[in-house]
C-alpha cells in the first residue's frame, strides 16, 4: 500500500501546479458546496466543510471561490447545482480494482463518460458490490515532514485519538484511521502544534495489485483518461508499485 500512498501524494502535489489546476479547484470547490448543504455552512460545527475548506486553501483556491461556495452551499446565495454521489465499479488494466467517485447533477452523462473510459483504455464496468469489498473506508491524514519531526512524533501525537497506524511516505507521514475517527486525528494534531496537509475519509486497498512498468503506465492513463471528465470526483485503485517504477515513469 505504501507504493500506492506515495504515488497517491506526488500525484496531488503535481496536480497543484498542473495545468489541469483549473479541474482539480472544481473538484474541490464541489466537495465545499456538498459538505456546506449537508451540515451547514458555520465551519465551527461542521468538520466535514471545516476539512474541505482548509484543503482547498491549501491548494491555492482562492478564497472569494470557497466563501462563495459556502454561501451556494448553504443556500444563502443562488446557483448551487443539486450534486448527487454515484459510485461506478470495474476493473482496469492487469486486473486492478478500480472505484470511480462520481459528483454529477447529470447521472446519464456521468454513467457514459466512466464506461466509455474505462472500455477504451483497457477496463471494463463491472456490478455493484463485485469491487468494493476489495476496499475500506479509512480516514487518512497527510502530515509534511519537518526538521526533527520523527514518525514516533507523529504517533505520539495520535495513539489516543484512535490512530490505527503511521507510515513514511517519504516527503510526508500518513495517518490512517478509522473514517469515523478522521476529525478526532486531525484534532490531536492540531493541539500538539503539528501542521497537516489534508484530512478525509478515502477508501484505501486491502489487496493490491503489483504492477510492471507497462501496467503501471496503462493503469496511470486510464485514472488521466477518468480524472479528465468534469463528473468524477475520485478515483481509487488497488495497485501497488515500487519506487523505481515510478521513477521511470514519472
């Protein structure tokens, strides 16, 4: 899994400066207007929004689009769409497991641009259920390394607010944990004076795929070809690759 971490949290910090930033703040600007309308748009009461928030200002949105977003969210100001979350399962090149998070107010167009996707780079749709039992539902908290910070520090810091396990990936340590436990993570952080980069619940492989240097390019293209449609909103894949591959293909 720590291959697939690591490929995970490079793939996010490119898409920062990408061109494609332009889609990656609209993801983030739905997932905003989403948690405003489901728990209300104070931040103070709604950790859902507070998490989403602050992953959007440290990703550069700026911060006339999130208050505006809130406000849409929350029904204080008009235009909000009526976003509705639809999971697509199949599998992918070299029989990797894919779910595809969909945050669509068009289900039809939604439904047709992941099955064309995926039948045109390798994959094929599969039935509900026949994919998801390979994943769980994790919180995952992203915590930069600094000077000095080791991963006993970061543990420390999170044992008690049900933590389930601390891994180096290298620029960053992930925190997993239950997803119920995600808010009660990033709390125990903030109050030891530990900054963190993201906090949210994903769904992370319990049985992971090893990949060559040819399946993990073809596996890479499909997520792109995927990412590329303004309906989906997250991809997850239980593959694994090692540092070397994914150093040759970037």
């Amino acid at each position: 899994m720590s291959g697939h971490s690591k490929w995970a949290t490079t793939k996010h910090k490119k898409a920062v400066v990408d061109a494609r930033r332009g889609k990656l703040f609209a993801r983030l600007i739905k997932n905003i207007e989403v948690a405003a309308r489901t728990g209300g748009g104070d931040l103070a009461g709604n950790p859902t929004l507070y998490d989403a928030v602050q992953k959007a200002r440290k990703t550069s949105v700026p911060l006339d689009n999130i208050e505006r977003a809130v406000k849409r969210g929350s029904g204080l100001e008009a235009g909000g769409a009526d976003w509705q979350t639809i999971m697509y399962e199949g599998y992918g090149p070299n029989g990797v497991a894919f779910l595809v998070e969909c945050l669509t107010d068009n289900r039809n167009r939604a439904a047709s641009e992941v099955r064309v996707a995926m039948t045109r780079n390798g994959g094929s749709m599969a039935d509900p259920g026949s994919v998801s039992y390979l994943f769980a539902r994790k919180g995952v908290v992203i915590v930069p390394k600094s000077d000095g910070l080791t991963e006993d520090d970061v543990l420390s810091a999170v044992l008690d607010a049900g933590a389930e396990e601390v891994n180096d990936l290298g620029e960053a340590f992930e925190v997993v944990s239950a997803a119920t436990d995600v808010v009660a993570v990033r709390t125990a952080l903030q109050t030891s004076g530990l900054d963190y980069e993201s906090a949210e619940a994903t769904f992370l492989p319990s049985v992971t795929v090893d990949l060559d240097e040819d399946g993990a390019r073809k596996v890479f293209k499909l997520i792109d070809v995927l990412e590329d449609s303004d309906d989906v909103q997250n991809v997850y894949a239980n593959f694994d690759v090692s540092d070397d591959i994914m150093a040759r293909v970037g």
